[in-house]
C-alpha cells in the first residue's frame, strides 16, 4: 500500500492547546478521521486570528483550502488535551503551506502530523488572488 508522506518543517511558529470532545471519539472508541480535520482547521483559525486574519479575510482576499494530506501516528481517546503546532511555509504568488504537528499533552505522544494547501481567494470574484502583502510580511520566515 502507497502512503502519504509528508515533509514536515524543523520548527513550528505557533501552538494552541484543544480539548477532545466526547462528539470527536467515532465508533472504534478513538479520534475520528473526521475530527482530526475539524480540530486542524480550529487550530488555524486560531493561529490566523493570532495575527489579526481570518480565512474569510486575511488582508483583502480570504482563503479556501486546495488540498489536504494527514498521517496518523497514534491513538487518542476521551478525554485528552491535544497540542496542534504549526507552521506556515512555501509562500507563492497566492498560496501556501500549513504543516500541523499534533501531540498529546498528557504524555508527550505524536498523534498525527499533516498539512493543509491553501490559496488566497476572491470570493467575489471566485478566483484565487495575490496574496496580500499584509500577510505576506506576518508570515514571513524569521532568520
């Protein structure tokens, strides 16, 4: 069987911390497929806002996901407090990378590591856009 392999960055530039919700554990009595993803995307959210972004605007365009790639490392089960790392690499013209590193606080264990695609969108227009130079210059790697 093919796997998806991922590459993730050395360091990550922004961390929040998310509760398991009973709603997450799916019928094998772990984190669902399905809530990994929910709780990726608050992460961004939260790391978005953290700058003064959301992904509805993040300088004059919004956001819209182009694809997405997660591999599971362990198991988690209710309750559990989840640390999400990420970081925002491979800036283009309109688009970008998320990487996401999920960590159980309670022992230290990787959960899962993952990435998103994103691309700066003009929802007016439903075209992807230039990126604004807003947040260019917030996300721009530190020496």
């Amino acid at each position: 069987m093919s796997r998806i392999k991922l590459d993730p960055p050395e360091s990550y530039d922004y961390s929040t911390e998310l509760s398991v919700r009973i709603t997450d554990i799916n019928y094998g009595n772990h984190l669902g497929h399905d809530s990994i993803m929910s709780i990726l995307h608050e992460a961004r959210v939260r790391m978005l806002d953290a700058k003064g972004f959301s992904e509805i605007d993040i300088g004059g365009s919004g956001l819209i996901m182009a694809d997405t790639g997660i591999v599971f490392k362990n198991e988690v089960h209710y309750p559990a407090t989840l640390k999400c790392e990420l970081a925002v690499r491979n800036l283009s013209r309109s688009a970008f990378d998320v990487y996401y590193r999920v960590t159980r606080v309670e022992d230290g264990a990787l959960i899962a590591e993952a990435k998103t695609g994103m691309v700066c969108f003009d929802y007016e227009r439903g075209r992807p856009a230039k990126m604004p130079d807003a947040f260019r210059a917030a996300f721009r790697p530190q020496p």
